[in-house]
C-alpha cells in the first residue's frame, strides 16, 4: 500500500515548499503595494541649508525648476517625473504675462472657454 501512497517525507517537502512559495508571493505584493503608497505620496522634500551657496542659486531658478521635476533618488526606486496640475485661469494669467504668448491664438481660446 505504501507504493501508491507517496512517501510521508515528500508530502511535508511539498507542503514546505508550497508555503515557501507563499511567503514569496506575498512579500513581492506587500513590496509592489509599498512602492505604489510612495509613488503616491510623491518624492520627500529636502531642506533648504541657509548657509549653503547652491540654495541661493536654486531659489533664483523660479518655476523652471519645478516644471522639470526630476526628483532625488532615493535607493533602488526608480526616479518619476513629477506632475504639476495647475488651473485654466493660472495658465492663462502666465500666458498673458509672456511676450511671446500674450497675443496667441492658445491663449484667445482660452479666454473663451
């Protein structure tokens, strides 16, 4: 009879390697879902050094700088372009602003949407 069955030894290194497998399955979820929580929540802000001479020329960069949105790397976690919503009305008071762009086509239909 103990032919047909399989051996006691083999049903617990299955059983082992099932809940191994398991375990596996569910740290590559909980890592993705952390990953995810952070991409979220968007990159950490650094501070600023007062005494530092590269904070005085970061803040003269204006809003360039935040357009460009390349965060700082923080370990293995692949860098994300960061996005920026703004409102119609921004958008065209900076257009209007531009002299390149106050007598645009863009920025007339703008104003009348």
């Amino acid at each position: 009879s103990r032919a047909r069955q399989e051996d006691p030894e083999q049903l617990r290194l299955k059983q082992k390697a099932k809940e191994m497998q398991q375990q596996e399955l569910a740290q590559m979820r909980q890592r993705e879902a952390n990953l995810t929580a952070l991409a979220a929540i968007g990159p950490r802000k650094k501070r600023k050094n007062l005494g530092s001479p590269s904070s005085a020329s970061a803040e003269g960069s204006g809003t360039g700088s935040s357009l460009t949105g390349a965060a700082g790397s923080s370990g293995s976690r692949p860098t994300r372009q960061r996005i920026t919503r703004v409102n119609l009305r921004d958008l065209l008071f900076c257009l209007e602003d531009e002299r390149f762009t106050s007598h645009s086509h863009f920025l007339y239909k703008g104003f009348l949407k």
